[in-house]
C-alpha cells in the first residue's frame, strides 16, 4: 500500500448505525453506499438476525448482534470495527402499543444506557452520538413544535425517550438529538412493517439539540440523517 493509500485509509471516518436493519438504519445504509468514492467505513447492529437480503445488498457492511438492554455484542465492535467516528442510534421499542404493553422493556432499550457506557470506555471520548428521539416528548396540543417548548410525554414511548434524551444529556459530551414526527420514504431493501397507513408518503418535522451547547432546528421532506452526519464529518 503507498503512501497515498495509507492516507486516504486513515481518514476514512467510521459509522455505526444500531438499529441498522430498522426501517431509519436501512435508509442511511443505503444513503451511504449511494455516496459515489465513500470515505466511510459502515457497520451495523442487529437485535435477532440479520436479514440475508439486507447482508448481501451491502457485502462490505459488517453487521453485528446487539442486546441494547445488556450490553452484550458491543465488545466484539471494538475487536473488530473499532471505535467509531459517528453512532446514529435508530434503534427503539417505538410502537407505542407495545410500550404501553411493558414499560420496563421500553424503558431498558429506549434509554441507550449500555450504548453510552460503551462509548465511554475509550480513552478517546471523541465519538460523535446521533440519538433519535421522539415528537411525542411533547404534549401534543399544538402543531410545529420547537425544542425549547416544554416536553409533557403522555405515554410510555414518550416518557422512555424524554428519559433517553436526559441521560444522554448528562452523560455524553458530543451528542445531538433528532425528535422525529413520522418518518416516511420508500419501503426498505429488507421489508418492514409500517406502523401507519401513511407512513410512507407524508413528511416528517425533526428538531435537533446538540450537545455542543449549539442548538439547531430543521425540517426536512426527506428523512436522511446522513446528510446531517455528512455535514458533522466534514466540519
């Protein structure tokens, strides 16, 4: 390998979506692999299995098992990946039914708690967190809410991702938070379930609070969160 290449491989930034085989992780794959002469290196978690579809639409991206409530899987990303450059969190019990149904699992995989312990075991805390949260933070009385409005989560979903975003707050220095409305687009590689009819063809409001004490807010028709990572690898 010359010179040249070695340079261009150790600036290759690294990206670790968990929750990759979601319906948010499989669009910013596919984002990625779209980008003509990539200077990322993706991976990917996986809670059960990992679709063959999925694996074998993307040969290069390294996919990885993931329990978010224990913590088990993230040692062998640091063996084998490495500590990444960017997390994109996409990974949650986001169907509000099924928090309602068990709010200590919502609670135990929506607040990234292993995740940010993870993250803190490098020396080099420079890791960048990008956390999806929720609109139904707030209390649902008005429309186009901003981030400095109060937050008044009136079911579980809500309230475990209210927590989320306050422990990563406490916790992380290099963070930002997306509250998303519904996200739409076309249907994924991989196919997922839909949990609203119009799902894929409505837009989608996002707020941002990043951790760097610099507040941002954008909306978007398109629900891409690389083109936010794009922006923060760059600069």
């Amino acid at each position: 390998m010359g010179k040249r290449e070695r340079e261009r491989e150790m600036s290759r930034k690294k990206i670790l979506i968990v929750g990759g085989t979601g319906y948010l992780g499989q669009h910013l794959l596919q984002g990625f692999s779209e980008i003509e002469g990539s200077p990322y290196d993706v991976a990917i978690t996986y809670y059960s299995s990992a679709p063959q579809m999925l694996l074998d639409s993307f040969p290069h991206c390294l996919a990885f098992p993931v329990d978010l409530q224990t913590g088990h899987g993230f040692d062998e990303i640091s063996v084998t990946f490495g500590q990444p450059d960017v997390v994109v969190n996409c990974a949650a019990l986001s169907v509000p039914r099924a928090c309602e149904r068990d709010p200590a699992s919502a609670m135990s995989t929506n607040i990234p708690s292993s995740l940010v312990q993870w993250l803190s075991s490098f020396s080099d805390r420079n890791t960048f967190l990008i956390h999806l949260s929720t609109d139904q933070v707030y209390e649902g009385l008005k429309s186009f809410y901003k981030e400095e409005d109060e937050t008044v989560p009136v079911n579980v979903y809500g309230k475990s991702k209210m927590a989320a975003e306050q422990f990563i707050s406490a916790n992380c220095s290099n963070f930002g938070i997306l509250r998303s409305s519904i996200i739409f687009g076309p249907q994924t590689i991989s196919p997922v379930p839909k949990s609203l009819p119009i799902q894929f063809n409505v837009a989608s409001n996002l707020t941002l609070k990043a951790g760097t004490g610099k507040n941002r807010s954008c909306y978007v028709t398109e629900v891409f969160v690389y083109e936010f990572l794009l922006w923060k690898c760059t600069y």
